[in-house]
C-alpha cells in the first residue's frame, strides 16, 4: 500500500532540496551511438533521470499508406520502461505515454527536414530507463542528438528543460519530489539557434509575471543544455573530420 | 506511437485567401482576429445526469456530462473526492473521425483540461469526502465533440466548466459508517457541486504569423502551431499546452498570455451567465 507522505521543506536557507540553487541545473551527461543497431542514439542523463532515445531512419513506411509524397514522417513513442519508477508502471500504453508522444513529436517536427526524405519515416523511440523528474524535456534532448547521430539534417538541435514552482520559488530543471510536491511544472524545449519554442506546457498556477520569469529562466538552462548538446557531438564527430 | 498525421490539401488559391484576409485583421467570416464567434452555452440539456452543459462556437458544438458515483478515494488523498476527464471526438462530428477508441488529440483534450481543472482547484474535492479514507464522490467527467468547425479546446473547456457549475450531488444519506454503507437517492439532488472558481481556455493559433483566436476549421487547418491557455478568473495562467508542428517565438508567447488572459474574461462570462440562468 501507498503511504501518505508528508511534503518535506522544499527551500532551506534558498538552497533546493537537493542542495542546488533556484536556477541551477543537475549534473548533465550526454552519451553518444549508445546502440549499434539504431541509426543514431544518445544516452541522456539529468541527475538520476536517465532517457534513452535510438533513432531509425530514413526507411521505408510499413504500412505504406501512411507515407506522405512530400516529405517524411516521423513517428514517435516515448515509453516508461516498467521499472523506471517507484511504483511499477504497467507496460500496457497509458494516457500520459500517448500524450507526451506527440507532445515529443511536436517539440521535433520543426527542426527535422523531413521534406528531403519524401515517402519514408524517421521512428524516434525515448525509453524513460530511471525516472525523477523531467523525462519528457530529458528524452527530447536525448532524441534531437540521436537525430544528429543518426545523420538527419536538422535546422537546429531541440533541448528541453522542465522550470517548476517550489514553496512559492521558482526553480530550473524540477526534480520528481519538487514535481510532486510542486506548485507548477513548467516543461518547455526550443531550437536555442534560432529562438523558436517548439514545446511548452504548464501544469500548475502561475501569475502571469511569474510565467514570464519562468519562461526566460527556462530558454536559459536550455542554452546551457545546447551547448553541451554541441560538445558531445563535437566530442564524436569533430576528429573524423580532421583526418 | 505518434505519427505526423496526414496533411490537409489545401489549395494553394484557398491559403493565399485566407492570408489575404488575416492581413486585414480580419477571419474570413469578416469577424476581427481575437474576437470570437456567438457563443451560446445551455446547462442542463441531459436530464440523467447529474450536470450537462452543450456549449457552441460558431458551429462547433461540444457536450459535457457529469455522473456522480460513490468511490474508493486515492490512497495519497484519502479526505479528498476522485475527478476523472474523458473526451471523445464523435464520428458525427467530422468526416475525418473514425469511431474507436480515443485517438492521441482526444487524449490530448482531456489530459489539458483535467490538468487545468485539477491544479487551480476548480472543484473542492476536499468537500467530496463522505467517509474519509473509506467513501467519496466520484466526478465523472465526459466531453463529447459533436460537431467540428475549429477551436475544440475552448468549446470543450466551456461545456466542462458549465456542466461542472451545474453540478447537482444527490441527496444521500451514511447508513452504516463502520462497513461504508451509503444509501443514495439519485432522484433527489439537493446542494450544488462546490466550486471553488471558474477558469476557461484560450487557445492561440499561429496561421501565417498572425496570432489568432477562435479560427474556424478552415483557419485552423492552415495553423502552423496552437497554443492553449488556461486562466482563473482571478487572472491566473493554470494551464497551458503547445500543440501542432511548428513554433513560437518567446515574444509570440508573450503576446499570446496577454490576448488569453483578456479574451478568457468573456468566456468566464458566458458560463456564469448561462449556470446562472438555469437556478
């Protein structure tokens, strides 16, 4: 059975309860061509969240009806593995996984340029493997560089981060006990090159002054998030191009 | 799995048309570009249930029913009653809905609007408890999409709010509060669901670079990208969500919270008019 638990104090002396500052983002790892079946692949890491995201693709669409004459599709499934959480998750589908697929996918059609791969699919698969707090902005990330490594042209990479509202602060890249104990959960991702926000959703209360705080804290750590993005694959494909 | 879905033909004739209009500052049925259609809302329509509303837009109708059920609460609320949102897009409603179960957009519906009843508290829950940890209501909320001419959200958003307002619990009585045993005459509703304040939905929509409110299906297959926003009627954002495959800009976004937060003041008002109308 589930116990109640008690909310702990979420700031204590203006630190977080994880000992970060309000606008401090976790340890971030980034991990490149994880998988050597997948076409790209990337292991992304913010403090004990851990997404995977394996890239398939251009190949050609089964069923062939869903193909589309002008450009590629890109289907897309973000997946909770059933051990990710604390409580089991159930393998079957559910309505979060659903939502936050397309959610995913929507955060990615920008950047993709689908149109120089006409009647085939880009499959993007994100496998939450640890879950605390946000995986949705961590699997798309994870999923834009997959992109890159798997050689799709893009117009920018997509990072997300999740701002959220904790004890009446605002506070970058919540973790799953400030989610939960949370006022808001503000998840958000962007092409940072080029200014564009491709996924925003908030779940919670805010004032309209406080939504736009949240929103430029949230482009900041994102700008952060890209530049480690472009280290990583700097990291991989920078020396194969010297040679 | 997600798919890209299955691009609207637009001719190129129609798009240039409709551009060509917005340019004025105006949707094609000649109203300006953050003004909505008629808005009618009727509670009460479906006498079985315990709350009703069909609100319209323009053409677009939407059917909200609310059934109460006594329930188990959630292990991590046990003092607080249980909200659970539904929405179904009707084969009815459009030639392009297939009957089944619900497609990832009407998920999508439902998932915003539950998040945006939920947080700002719209129904006090906590007056939901009968027996605590033992026996509370349980709001069923369904939402059926009737007829599809463009912005379901906001239309969705009105008919839940109504039918929630509308809201009529039974008359009940504890007849054994040791086994739970509850006694319920549902043909005798007595006090009013309680809510604690009224929100609605504005959704923004991106066509051509103009940010516009309220499109008509025709607009809003051109729409590049959508962004609905919930606000309390204390002005509050509680909700929002980025739906289609292009962008915003964060100045878009910005403009978008203001013309939501303006716009959601006449919806408030339409549904307090029309559950007021109804007592």
């Amino acid at each position: 059975m589930v116990s109640v638990k008690e909310k702990p104090p979420l700031i204590v002396d203006g630190k977080r309860i994880d000992g970060r500052r309000p606008d401090e983002l976790r340890p971030i790892r980034i991990e490149l061509g994880v998988l050597k079946n997948a076409d790209g692949s990337a292991l992304v890491e913010y403090g004990n969240t851990k997404v995977l995201a394996a890239v398939y693709g251009p190949r050609e669409v089964l069923p062939k009806h869903i193909a589309m004459t002008d450009r590629a599709v890109i289907r897309c499934r973000y997946r909770m593995l059933s051990f990710s959480a604390e409580e089991r998750k159930s393998p079957a589908p559910s309505r979060r996984e659903i939502e936050l697929s397309k959610v995913i996918r929507e955060a990615l059609e920008p950047a993709v340029m689908t149109e120089l791969y006409p009647r085939t699919t880009i499959d993007i698969f994100i496998e939450v493997l640890n879950a605390d707090g946000g995986t949705r902005t961590a699997g798309v990330t994870a999923a834009a560089l997959a992109l890159a490594d798997a050689g799709i042209p893009m117009r920018d990479l997509v990072a997300g981060v999740a701002v959220g509202k904790v004890d009446g602060v605002l506070v970058l890249d919540i973790n799953e006990i400030e989610d939960m104990y949370g006022e808001a959960d503000m998840p958000v991702a962007a092409m940072p090159g080029l200014n564009k926000i491709t996924l925003l959703q908030l779940n919670g209360v805010l004032t309209p002054e406080e939504f736009r705080q949240a929103l430029s804290m949230a482009l900041m750590g994102i700008r952060k998030i890209y530049e480690l993005q472009k280290e990583a694959l700097r990291k991989k494909y920078a020396s194969t191009t010297e040679e | 799995m997600s798919i890209t879905p299955e691009q609207p033909i637009v001719p190129r004739i129609k798009y240039n048309a409709i551009r060509s209009v917005l340019m004025k500052g105006y949707h094609i049925d000649k109203r300006p570009l953050t003004e909505y259609r008629p808005i009618e809302i009727r509670v009460g329509v479906v006498p079985n249930a315990e709350g009703s509303a069909l609100a319209r837009i323009g053409n677009t109708q939407v059917l909200a029913g609310v059934k109460l059920e006594l329930g188990s609460p959630y292990p991590d609320t046990p003092n607080e009653g249980v909200l659970i949102v539904n929405a179904e897009f009707l084969p009815a409603a459009s030639p392009t809905f297939e009957p089944g179960p619900p497609d990832e957009n009407a998920i999508e519906l439902a998932r915003v609007i539950d998040r945006s009843l939920r947080e700002p508290r719209v129904i006090a829950l906590d007056k939901l408890a009968i027996i605590p940890g033992k026996k509370v209501w349980v709001v069923w909320l369904d939402i059926y999409v009737m007829d599809h001419d463009g912005n379901l959200l906001d239309a969705s958003m009105l008919a839940a709010m109504a039918a929630l307002a509308s809201t009529k619990i039974p008359k009940y009585e504890v007849v054994d509060p040791a086994s739970g045993e509850i006694r319920v005459d549902k043909k005798t509703r007595v006090e009013p669901l309680p809510v604690n304040r009224f929100v609605a939905t504005v959704t923004v929509n991106k066509i051509c670079d103009f940010l516009v409110i309220d499109p008509t299906l025709e607009e809003e297959l051109v729409a590049s990208a959508r962004l609905a926003i919930s606000v309390s009627e204390d002005g509050f954002i509680v909700g929002m969500q980025k739906m289609g495959m292009g962008f915003f800009t964060e100045d878009e976004v910005k403009k978008s919270i203001d013309l939501a937060l303006d716009r959601a003041k006449l919806l408030i008002d339409s549904i307090k008019k029309a559950v007021s109308a109804q007592q």
